[in-house]
C-alpha cells in the first residue's frame, strides 16, 4: 500500500524543498521528515505519529524504543501515539485494541507549510465501516504537528454525525530523560491521582513527581503547565496544554518494560510518559455538527 512510488507521489504534491520531505521511514511507511535552520522532526502518516524532534542545537526530546514495530496495525512504540477514542482497554470490549484504533491507522496528509521557519505538518482520518465496527460514530480528525524552536500538536475532532459523540483522548508523549530516577516532574503538587498501580485508589501529589517504582497515574482535574528538569542531560522541558483536564503520568520499571517485547532493554529508564489528555471521568462529550480540540505545546532549555 505505501509503494516508493505513492511516497514519492505524496513528496512531490506536498513536499518542500530541503525543508520537509515525504520519504521511506522505517519498515517502508512514508514519513515526513522536516529538517529546517531551528529545527528537525519526524512524522509517520501511520497513527498520525510524531516520533522525533530536535530544536536547534538541543539533543532529541522524544524517546523511541529501538524495538519498536513498523507495520501497519501495530502502535509505534515511543514518541506521541495519539489515543483516541479510548484511552487503555474499552470498557465493554476486552478484544478491542488498546487506546483505541486511530495510532494504528494510516492518516491522510493534507499539507505542509513552513511559516519563518516553523513547518506544520496537517494529518486527518475520517470515521469508516472499521472504525464504526468499532466504535459506532461519525467524525473527522485533523492533527497538526508543528515543528520549530517549539513543538506544537494540536488534535480537533469534529463530530459530523447526528448523535453526540462521547470519547477519551491523548496525547501520549514518551519524552527522553537521561535518567528517570533522577528526573524531576513539576506542576502537579496537590493535583489528585488514581493510581493505576494500586487500584485506581485516589491519592494527592506532594511536591514535584520522581520516580522510583512502575508508575502509573491519572492526575485529575489539572489545566496546570509542567516542567520535566533532568539533571543528567541537563535541561528542562516545558510542557503547556489546552483543552485537556487529565494529564497521565507513566513508567514501567524495569520488570513491566522485560515483558513489554518491543521496549528496549533499559529503556524504561530513559523515559517518561507525561500525556495530555481528557480520560475517565473528563471524557469528552461533542454534539453533533461541533469540534473539540486538545493541544500542547513543548519547549526546551538547557541548564
Ligand atoms: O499511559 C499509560 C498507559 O495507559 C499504561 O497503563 C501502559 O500500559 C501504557 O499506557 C502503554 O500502553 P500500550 O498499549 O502502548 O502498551
């Protein structure tokens, strides 16, 4: 289906010269690959999935597990897979794919357009008999990645049914860390959490997030922004969103990442999953004819 020749098709629409070009990525799947003077990233037309920036000057920001499977119907495994329309198992359907079925499906690419030097990549899916197999609804994606000193997604559901749509979503961004045991995650002190590794049991953050065990959590009702500050690669990340009541916190360990089979051995300590999201209890609820957008905005600094 994505034959060198469709890629090359896609490259010469949309493509812009020495700035953004639709290649071969991994596995044969077409990949946007934006290489500008304040910036470089990657995006997959698989799962809509950015799996690589790099402002100027700065080392790589995102994780990817060297593991990680290219294929259609399989997650990417690091970067910012987008979940949607459920965030996990399905509640009522344990067959159901994990975070729902939109990271495993190819996206159409509308555009690419470069604006002083930041590149903005627009992906969109549409709702058809799989989804609706699925999940039985009616709507458009559209998801823009914009690549520059700071990286920008933005994720807009329109519901164009006639029944109102109610979802989870995330955008489950695995940042690179040099070390996640000595990591520092602020922005949460007093925000509640259930904790997934505990039965969900509901608990309240004290101080600024470290990680010293599997961690997994949902940090409720919280618009705050975060700083994610790693002493060994000595920088901080800057992490603002919108739209977005949830934010998910998460890491294996080393035992969960051993039975993860395409996770990277000790990979899990040079990660942490900070997930803008809307999930449980803050699902979405969008009437018909309406939109809904989720968004981020990253940004970096040394020390
Ligand atoms: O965001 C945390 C989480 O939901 C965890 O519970 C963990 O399973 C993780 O996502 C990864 O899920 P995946 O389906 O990508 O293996």
């Amino acid at each position: 289906m994505h034959n060198v020749a469709n890629i090359s098709a896609l490259n010469h629409r949309l493509g812009i010269l020495r700035i953004a070009e639709v290649v071969e990525g991994n596995g044969g799947l077409p990949r946007v690959r934006v290489t500008t003077d304040g910036a470089a990233g990657d995006i997959y037309l698989h799962g809509a999935h950015v799996t690589s920036w790099r402002p100027k000057d700065a080392e790589e920001v995102l994780f990817l597990s060297d593991r990680s499977r290219w294929q259609d119907g399989t997650a990417i495994r690091g970067g910012v897979p987008i979940c949607f329309p459920w965030f996990g198992g399905k509640a009522d359907d344990p067959k159901a794919l994990a975070h729902g079925f939109v990271r495993t499906k190819s996206w159409q690419l509308e555009s690419i357009e470069n604006s002083g030097g930041c590149v903005a990549v627009c992906m969109s899916t549409d709702s058809d008999e799989v989804t609706r197999r699925w999940w039985p609804a009616d709507f458009r994606l559209t998801y823009r990645a914009s690549f520059g000193s700071k990286l920008k997604l933005d994720l807009e559901l329109q519901n164009t049914g006639s029944e109102p749509l109610r979802f989870e979503e995330a955008l489950h961004a695995y940042f690179r860390v040099g070390d996640v045991r000595s990591a520092l995650l602020t922005g949460l002190d007093s925000v509640h959490y259930l904790d997934k590794t505990d039965l969900y049991r509901e608990k309240v953050q004290h101080g600024d997030v470290q990680i010293s065990a599997e961690t997994d959590r949902v940090y409720l009702a919280t618009q705050n922004a975060l700083t994610l500050s790693d002493s060994v690669m000595r920088r901080r990340v800057s992490i603002r969103k919108w739209n977005s009541l949830t934010t998910v916190v998460w890491n294996p360990w080393m035992e969960k990442s051993e039975a993860i089979s395409d996770f990277d051995d000790g990979g899990w300590s040079e990660m942490l999953c900070v997930e803008t999201s809307n999930v449980l209890g803050y699902a979405v609820e969008v009437e018909p004819g309406q939109s809904h957008s989720l968004g981020v905005l990253i940004e970096v600094s040394s020390f």
